[in-house]
C-alpha cells in the first residue's frame, strides 16, 4: 500500500484527525489479537506477587528516574 503523505499532510484537520483515530483503532485491534506469550506472563504474576507480599520495597517513581537518568 502506498499514500502521498504530502497529499494527506493537506487535509482538512477534521479529515486527518478522523484517519489518525482509524489508524490508532486498527493499532489497538491488532494488538488485542495477539497472545501473551506464557513467559511474560509469569513476569507479570512475579511481579505482582512481590510487590503484594512486600510493597515498601518498591521505590517511587521519582527516584527510578533520577537514579537512571543520563
């Protein structure tokens, strides 16, 4: 599939903002049809089983961010 991205770049706002909305919905449609794979599930349930038994040792989110910070 090709499109003139100048030629869409000129629609009128409404236009472009009714396709980005189709584009993101058919983003979240393909995503939704894809399956966790087992692995990353268990990751997950880890996870919130660890921060459930122990919540104090989670750091806030400030403190990630400046611990990582470049």
């Amino acid at each position: 599939m090709t499109f003139d991205k100048d030629e869409l770049m000129q629609l009128p706002a409404e236009e472009k903002r009714a396709l980005a909305y189709e584009l993101l919905d058919s983003i979240d449609e393909e995503f939704l049809q894809k399956e966790i794979p087992e692995w990353k599930l268990e990751l997950i349930r880890e996870r919130l089983r660890l921060d459930k038994e122990e919540p104090d040792d989670a750091l806030p989110w400030d403190e990630v961010k400046k611990k990582y910070k470049r």
